[in-house]
C-alpha cells in the first residue's frame, strides 16, 4: 500500500492553478477583478498571442504596499476578508487570495506598483512559484501586471490550448462582459499592438454597450427597470422582432459580477412568452443587485456561479420586469380589430355590399337607396344612366357545389376569389396512386346568377364574353382493368391518402380508406427531404454570390470561431472573410438559402461547431441548420402542388422523422376523434 505524505508547496500550487487558471482569459480575468477591487477609474489590457505569449493590466488603482509586494504572492492572501462572518457579505470580485499565487506557479510575472503619495514605485519578479526580493523603481500610481510565458513548466496544460484567435477571441468576450459590469471604469483592450475595444467610462451602460457590443446590437435594445423587494433589475433587452439564433448574447450580472446562471436565462425567455418566434433567443444586458447576504459567490472556482437564497423572488423579478417593459413598449403584436360593417366604405354603391347576418335580415328585403348625384356637369341629351343595382333576395337558388381542378397549378384563374378545390373523397377511390388530385370530377355545378328586374336587365350593356373553359370529363364510376399481354389483369392501385387541406399554413390533414386522419408537419417534413438531399450529394451545393456583401456581428467568440472553419463552411456554399472585430463579411450563400436568414444560420453554425466533438459531428450539425433554414417554413402560405409533393414522400415512408427527431406525421383514428366529442 503506497504511503500518504503531504504534498510540496509547489505541486499543491499547481494542483490550484489547475483550477484558476484554465486558460489565458482566466488570467485577464483574475487581474482585471482585483483592479477594479483597487478602485481603478482606467484599465488597459495588452496580450501578444492570445495571451500565451504575453498578458500585460495597467491600472490607477490604490497599488500595493511595498512590504506586502511578497506576501500577495502566497496562497490565501488577501485584503478582502477578515473573519470567518466575511464569507457571508461578500461584495468584492476578488476574495479567494489565490489568484496571484496560482498565476505564478505557472508563469513568468512582473509587477510594478505605486501608491498616491510614495516618491517611488516598487518592482517584483517572480518565476514558477518561486519570488524574488522587492526592489525600488520608478512607476507611475497604481499596479502594472506582466505574466509571459504562461503554462511554460506545465506542458500538460499547454497542449490543451487552442489557436491563438481561439484564444483571443475568448480574452475579447471576457472584456466585453467586464466593461458592460462597470461602466464607470474605462477599459481598454490591445490585441498584438492593435486596440480592439475602448469604453467611456462615464457610468453610462447604454455607451459602455455601444462601444462593446457594436451600434446594431446597441439599437435594437429596449431599457428595462424594475424592483421587487429587496431585488432590483435592470439594463437593455431586444425587442421580441430582433431575436438571435442563439444565447450568446444574453448577458448577466449579479452586484457587478459577470455570472452564467440558467434561472435567470428561463425568467428572461419566459417574459417574451408568446412574442418572440420559435427558434429564436433574446438578447440581453441585465444586471441584477440585491443585498450580499441573499447570494452566494463562493461555489465555483472561477465564480461564474451563484447560488441565490430567494430564487423565486429572483426569478418573479427579472420576468416581470422583462414582461412589463415589453408590454409598455407594445411588444406584443395585436391584430387591429376590423371596422364595424356599417363603417366599411363602399364608394360605388352600384357594387356589391359588406354586411353581417343580421343586417342582411334587417335589410335583405329593402333595396338600397341609391346614391345621390354626384355634382358635376349634367350629361348630354339622349345619353342613358344607368340605375343602382338594387339587392334582391335570391329565392331558390340550387346550392354551388365544388368543382374538382384537373390542375393543382394551372397558373390560369378564371376568376381572382376561384380558389384550388380538394378532390372529393369518393373520386380519391377511385382514381389512379400516381394520378393523386389529378383525376377529374363527376359534376361541375354553375354558380346561380343574382335575379335582377326585368327593367334593370333593359338598361344593362351587353354581357362581355367569358373565355372559353374546356368542359371536365367526368370520372370513372368505377376502376378500369388494364391488361398486359402475357400478364394477368391489373387494377391500378388506389391513392391511400386523400388531402383534405391544409390548416394554420403548417399541418397538412389527410385521410384514408379506413377511416383514419393524418396531420403532416410540412416543415418538418421539407427540412427531412433537405437532410437526406444534403447528406447524399456528392456535389458541393451551388452557391449564389450576393449583389452587396452582408456583415453579420455573432460576437467575438462566435466570430473567432467560424473563422477558424472557413474551409468548413466553404464545402457548404459560404464564402466568408474576416471583416475585423468580430465581424465576418459574408459574400456567397448557398442557393438553397435566402440571404435574409444568412445572420441567424451562422449564428446557429457557431452553436453547433462549439458543441460538435469531431468533424463529422460538425458537418451533420452544419447539414441540420442548412436543412432547416432552407425549408418551409410554418405559417407561409404553399401552393397545392407543393403539398402534395410533400404528402407523397410520407405516403411512401421515404420521410418519418425531421432531422432533430420530431415526428413528422400524427395519426388520429376515428374512435379518437369521436371520443372527444363524446360519440364513443
């Protein structure tokens, strides 16, 4: 049995640094806390090589004694905390005391500081843990950083870490969420030698979230402000038509830290209830504050998590006052309620008249006053006017039966109100698999004529011609037997589904022979026909070069990260260039695709590729997006052929399941249905 000893100093510095410093961002992070706990007005931020190479903070703040220079160095030191009672209120970014001692157990580091009133600064190196003695130096006030060289005695760690625009980016995003956490602190970060963000500092956060999140994302923003209690929300979320194809820009700080928390990402979403498209996430920059001794900081070691002591009261607040901003700004969409029907404007009284039910019953047998003369010039002798055409009732009148179209998509319209008619069902059984919706009908009825008095008749012109329409053949009584030489007689199969309409412009209902009801999911059903046509396309899809060139802003991190699959997104039909600073310049889409979804499925792409383990993972995920944003979507209107393309597929067993697992047809039997309407 091996023997229990105690570590060393050294491995038990490293063993923590494993759990601090996870990359160069957990460096800048560490750093940039302890120089706003300083009370620094102005931070500059420097990093060579996506912090590997070098990580330079310059702050104003207080600065460090120069007998404590050392001492900050040792693990658990720290001028936050007192007594055991302190970890109950914290209110400081920084408090753990391990933050310097587990960055120079794996790094090379210099610090250079000066207190206001010292007449010199003092100077500091360290390597692996290990300090030198302090030394005086000239420096301005506050403390300068220098870490280089990170994880150079832990190869270990150092083979973990990604490209150096990986690892920019992630640095970028950390300075993003500081600068929105503090807007009265000026930030200002450098990326080998070039600035990439710069903040006011004037306290105002709708400038520190124009300078970090860019003017579009600034303008789409809607201020929020409420309080519950002790709980006071606010900040900026997007208006419910601005929604993004993903959470990350969905922002949260909690008493000025920048936390990650899925209850307050469910009480945002859950206040654009009913307002905000499917698929699509809002954005946000909210900050919660409530007292210290209602959350706690310390159950994480980066401290990106909280745990709150109320977390209903903190889950009401930040929904009601989402909820509340959004109504008061008239978030929710509200159809304008139609005019009453004696208000309707009817300029020609001679025409047909909108009226309701009982006003026909009020009117129907009264004719309609004519309209009163128009003041113009009188008309010259002999000229005839025409009477207004008064309303009759219609006594009699045969029942307009509907007509069955030989075409789904003539492209011809006889008339602007002739809509497509569904086959009769009867007619179904009897026509031919292949010829679906194609066969012709039995009875083509006339629509019956208005009676108008003989008087009125006298006056009226002669009727214009109406084009000529070929009469319609009718159907088949019954199947007709096809003999094939040699062969023995084959009746041709009858068509199992009947499409009976469409409903919501998203399910397609059919029916069958056995008395059973089909609902079809037509996007779901189209975004699978697309799947299985991607995945089993030896070609590159086509790809269409748009006419001006589309800046999509998805964040540095998502920016950082389609950049690095170029080649990637390439194979799909995307031709994309770095637009700088988070930016990407998109110039070609895939054909399949409309230009007006081209942010959103990137966006999604980004998703996808941080979640994708190898690259055949990120290619199917990239095959779902494209799939999806490619098919038709719920709520448009499709043209009849289109749905019976779709009715087909599924009618064959072609297409079951869309490409996320979703069923793409329900079956309802007809003892369910008429068990809920209590007939079984």
């Amino acid at each position: 049995m091996p023997h229990i000893q105690q570590l060393s100093s050294h491995v038990a510095d490293l063993i923590a640094a494993g759990e601090v410093v996870e990359r160069p961002a957990s460096v800048v992070k560490e750093l940039v806390e302890n120089a706003i706990d300083a009370g620094a007005s102005a931070i500059v931020v420097e990093i060579q090589r996506g912090g590997m190479g070098l990580i330079r903070v310059t702050d104003n703040g207080c600065g460090i004694a120069p007998e404590e220079l050392p001492t900050a160095f040792l693990r658990h030191a720290t001028s936050k905390l007192r007594t055991a009672e302190d970890l109950a209120r914290i209110g400081t970014l920084g408090f753990r005391g391990e933050a310097l001692a587990a960055i120079s157990a794996v790094s090379r580091v210099d610090v250079l500081t000066r207190r206001p009133g010292d007449t010199t600064g003092s100077a500091i190196h360290g390597e692996g843990g290990h300090m030198e003695p302090v030394r005086e130096e000239g420096a301005p006030e506050g403390t300068t950083i220098r870490v280089s060289d990170l994880f150079y005695n832990t190869p270990a760690r150092l083979k973990f870490m990604k490209k150096d625009s990986a690892e920019t980016a992630a640095v970028a995003g950390l300075m993003q969420h500081l600068a929105l956490s503090h807007p009265d602190v000026s930030f200002k970060f450098i990326k080998d030698g070039q600035e990439s963000l710069h903040t006011p500092g004037d306290g105002k956060l709708e400038s520190a979230v124009y300078a970090a999140l860019g003017r579009e994302f600034a303008k789409t923003l809607v201020p929020v402000q409420g309080r519950g209690g002790d709980i006071e929300v606010r900040g900026f979320v997007t208006a419910p038509v601005n929604g993004r194809g993903s959470r990350s820009m969905q922002v949260f700080f909690v008493n000025g830290r920048f936390i990650k928390s899925q209850l307050l990402t469910a009480a945002l979403e859950e206040g654009y209830r009913n307002q905000l498209l499917k698929g699509r996430f809002p954005g946000c920059v909210l900050e919660v504050l409530l007292p210290v001794t209602a959350v706690d900081v310390n159950v994480h070691p980066a401290k990106t998590q909280v745990k709150f002591a109320k977390e209903h009261d903190v889950f009401d607040a930040v929904f009601h006052t989402v909820m509340d901003a959004l109504d008061a700004r008239g978030g929710a969409v509200t159809k304008p309620a139609p005019p009453p029907v004696r208000e309707t404007q009817n300029p020609r009284q001679d025409f047909f008249q909108s009226m309701d039910a009982k006003t026909y019953r009020e009117q129907g047998h009264k004719p309609i006053a004519p309209a009163p003369e128009p003041a113009v010039s009188p008309r010259p002798s002999g000229e005839k006017v025409r009477p207004a055409f008064s309303a009759q009732p219609v006594k009699g009148a045969e029942p307009v039966r509907p007509t069955w179209n030989t075409e789904w998509n003539t492209g011809a319209r006889v008339a602007d109100s002739v809509q497509p008619i569904w086959p009769p069902r009867d007619a179904v059984k009897a026509a031919p698999a292949s010829a679906l919706g194609k066969a012709p009908a039995s009875v083509t009825a006339k629509p019956a004529e208005p009676v108008v008095p003989v008087s009125e008749k006298a006056a009226e012109p002669a009727p214009t011609p109406k084009p000529f329409v070929p009469a319609i053949p009718a159907a088949p009584a019954q199947q007709t037997a096809i003999e094939l030489p040699g062969q023995e007689t084959v009746l041709p199969e009858a068509a199992p589904w009947r499409i009976a309409g469409e409903v919501l412009n998203t399910y397609i209902i059919c029916e069958d022979d056995a008395e059973t009801l089909w609902l079809i999911d037509k996007h779901a059903a189209h975004e699978r026909m697309n799947f299985d046509r991607l995945m089993t396309s030896k070609e590159p899809p086509m790809r269409q070069t748009l006419l001006q060139p589309i800046a999509v802003e998805p964040g540095k991190e998502d920016a950082a990260l389609l950049l690095d699959n170029l080649e990637l997104l390439e194979q799909f039909g995307f031709g994309c260039e770095d637009f700088g600073d988070g930016a990407i310049l998109v110039r070609e889409v895939p054909a399949d695709l409309d230009a007006a979804d081209t942010a959103a499925t990137l966006e999604e792409f980004a998703q996808n590729l941080r979640s994708g383990r190898n690259l055949d993972e990120k290619r199917e995920a990239l095959l779902h997006t494209m799939a999806c944003k490619a098919a038709i979507k719920g709520g448009w209107t499709s043209d009849p052929a289109e749905l019976k393309v779709l009715v087909e597929k599924v009618q064959s067993g072609e297409v079951r399941y869309c490409p996320h697992g979703r069923p793409v047809v329900v079956k309802v039997s007809k003892y369910e249905l008429e068990k809920l309407f209590k007939r079984a």
